[in-house]
C-alpha cells in the first residue's frame, strides 16, 4: 500500500527550527532556581520534554499551584528573554515548504517569542498557523484541531494573505510533523501523522526512532529530500 502524497507540515521549533539546548536551559536555570524544583541538571529539563511539559512539570512538581507558577514564569522569560540561533539551513527549507504546503509551527513556547524568532528570521508569512503553549498547551489538541477543520489545509505561499480558494480537509496521513523530542513523536504518532525526527535537538536517534519516528535527519538536506523530493 503506497504512501499518501504529503499535504501539511507542522514544525516544531524549540531544537527544531531554533538551537535550544543552551538557549532555554539558561533560563530554566533561573526558574529551577526561584521555585527550587530540584532539576538541577541540563538533562534533568530534557527529560520533561518525553512528554508533554506541562504534564510533566505537573508530575515533578506534585503540586498544581508550584507548577503552575513555575510554568509562568519560564514562559514570561522566554517571551522576555529568549532568542536563538536558526538551525543552519532550517530556514531555506522552510522558505521552500512554504511554497507547496501549508505549514504550521507547533510549540511549547511561548507566542510572543515564536513571533520575535520568526520575524528575525524573516520566516513569519511562511506559517499559515502559530500554536504556542501558551495558546494550547497539548499539541495532540492542535492536531485534532487542524485535522477536523478544512481551513487549515490554507496555504500562505510567505505572503501576508491566505491562498483564497477552497481547502479539502486533512488526513491524518497525509500530514507530517517535525520535530526533535520523543514526546512530540509520541503524540504526533497517536493522533496518526506521520513523523520526520531530527538529531540535532534535545534527544537521541535512537530515542526519537524507538517512539516510532519514520525517519530520523542528520541534516536539513535530507528533510528538503523527504519533503520536497517528493513533490
């Protein structure tokens, strides 16, 4: 049974899109500290990201209040304060996904910083869709959402306008994430997309491979080839 074409692509972009493995523990730190959360190792933070980070901040932390305010905070240094560097050549590959799918970043951070990063980037008119955790904060949510409305099959072509024509609704196949956590991996494969995993983020091939992604990128190259190859 063949594979059906590729229609959507979601991105993640903390690890993803953007180098965060340094950028947004520095300032973890600064929330572990305040809170006293007792993640005082850098691998201490990856871990959260297995799962979803708001549950696991919920599990950690044992207290719905603590974790709640330790989440604020993080998000409002993130909004404040965080501002990676591009992933050398993500950005041409989005440039050119934009061209023949609509594309959607789905993420854990927060909107006004993925708004700052894409700006500086010049990439914010490639997205048709931004999620941010502080809009919705499980990304199955997000998936069920773009898979039971046609009008997020909307592309923006990196123009400010819509493509004005009529959307086919998605399936869940015919939709790829990317991203760099076994988290994400895991919601994304029970919601039933597709997953293209890259090595460069916060965990291991292996890791991202035994959560069930398809592939796994050593460069952004062989993304373009999967992605764009195809068309």
């Amino acid at each position: 049974m063949s594979t059906p074409p590729i229609r959507a692509v979601l991105f993640d972009l903390d690890g993803t899109l953007v180098q965060t493995r340094e950028a947004s523990w520095q300032l973890f730190r600064q929330t572990n500290e305040v809170f006293a959360l007792g993640l005082d190792e850098q691998q201490d933070y990856l871990d959260l990201f297995q799962e979803n980070f708001f549950e696991a901040m919920q599990r950690h932390c044992q207290d719905p209040q603590k974790a709640e305010d330790a989440q604020a905070h993080f998000l409002e240094l993130m909004r404040h304060a965080y501002l990676p560097e591009p992933v050398p050549g993500m950005l041409d590959l989005v440039r050119d996904c934009a061209q023949r799918y609509p594309l959607v970043i789905v993420s854990s951070n927060a909107l006004e910083a993925i708004r700052r990063i894409t700006d500086r980037a010049g990439i914010t008119t490639c997205f048709s869709q931004v999620f941010g955790g502080d809009v919705v904060r499980d990304k199955r949510e997000v998936i069920r959402r773009i898979l039971a409305d046609p009008s997020y099959a909307t592309r923006r072509l990196a123009q400010p306008w819509y493509e004005e024509r009529a959307a086919q609704r998605l399936q869940a196949e015919e939709v790829v994430m990317v991203t760099d956590t076994v988290g994400d991996v895991r919601h994304a494969r029970e919601c039933g997309l597709r997953v293209f995993a890259v090595s460069w983020g916060l965990h291991s091939e292996q890791r991202l491979r035994e959560a069930g992604a398809e592939q796994v990128a050593y460069w952004p190259q062989e993304l373009h080839q999967l992605l764009i190859g195809q068309t």
